[in-house]
C-alpha cells in the first residue's frame, strides 16, 4: 500500500483501539500519534519508503542485510513487538503519554502489516522462510480499489470518534449552555 493508505488505515485501527477501549480524549491525541508512526515503522527496510528517507542509517543496513518486506513485516517482528511494549509497559517508568503513544506504534505496525497482507506482493509472515504470503483477494497497490479504501479508512476513523466523543462534546456543550443561560 502507499503511504497515505497506510496512514489512513492506521488512524482508522486506532480509532477502533480508542473506541473499544474506552480512551479519553488527550491520550486518544498520543494513541493516534503513535499510530501514524507504527503505520509507517515497517518500511523502514527500504531506503526509497516516506521514512527510510528520514532515517537512511537505519533504512540503509536493513535493506542490506534483510531486504524491503523482510524481517519487519513478519511474525518475528510482530512477537518482538508486542515482547517490547509489554517490556516497556510493565518495567519501564514511562509516562501515560507514552504508553498510549506506543500502544498506538503497536497498532499501526500490525495495520500496516495487515494492509501489505492484502496487496499481491504479499507479507513473509514465516520469515527467514522467504514465501510471501497473501489474502485470497488482493488488489494493487496504488490501485482505484486502494484509492477507495484509503477514503473507507477516513470515513471509519471519523464515524469512530465520532462515535467514542459525541456524547462526552454534547455533554459539556449542554454544562456550557446551562452556565451562560441567565
Ligand atoms: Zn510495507
């Protein structure tokens, strides 16, 4: 998928996180922050990729050495992943900022991954074992069909936030309103 597919589909699985959990409007901001930058993590294995152009002393080797949509879009990393965020979660002294910040990483890695599973290229979920894999219908990167999900993904977000916030802006847009009556 191309980059801004894969921001919207982050954004959108973490509205889902936010909706589900229950989170509350400020760390629903680091949540989603995070998000954007899980979405965009595992393409740091190529150097031409939105972020391996930022960060060529990282893009550079890993292409080298493991090849674009190798180790990181596999279950290896996704296992290491979650290891470390439960590490961090559970033994680091992190603010709650942060720890919403890298649930946010977590969960735009795995849409990022998901979304590259739907495409024909396909994702080594077995990595070292080289086969890619793919969903039984896949569509083209940069495709109409991805320029579609790309405004499904925004629409979701928005519906979802919409959804977790409306009551809580209406409630205080109603104490508003009640304090400034006469
Ligand atoms: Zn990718």
């Amino acid at each position: 998928m191309m980059v801004p597919t894969h921001l919207a589909a982050g954004m959108f699985a973490g509205a889902g996180t936010v909706a589900w959990l229950q989170v509350p409007p400020l760390p629903t901001v680091w949540l989603l922050l995070g998000a954007l930058i899980g979405a965009l993590l595992p393409d740091i294995d190529h150097p031409k990729s939105w972020l391996g152009r930022r960060l060529p002393f990282l893009s550079l080797p890993l292409s080298a050495i493991f090849g674009h949509r190798g180790i990181t879009h596999s279950l290896l990393a996704v296992v290491g992943m979650v290891w470390g965020l439960h590490q961090a979660l559970t033994h680091w002294d992190l603010s709650h900022h942060w720890r919403w910040a890298g649930v946010g990483v977590a969960v735009g890695y795995l849409s990022h991954l998901l979304g590259d599973f739907a495409t024909h290229g396909g994702v080594p979920w077995l990595w070292p074992y080289t086969q890619r894999f793919s969903l039984p219908l896949t569509f083209r990167t940069g495709s109409w069909f991805e320029r579609m999900l790309f405004f499904a993904f925004w629409a979701g977000t928005l519906y979802l936030l919409i959804l977790r916030f409306a009551p809580w802006v209406l409630h205080d847009a109603l104490a508003l309103w009640q304090r400034l009556s006469p």
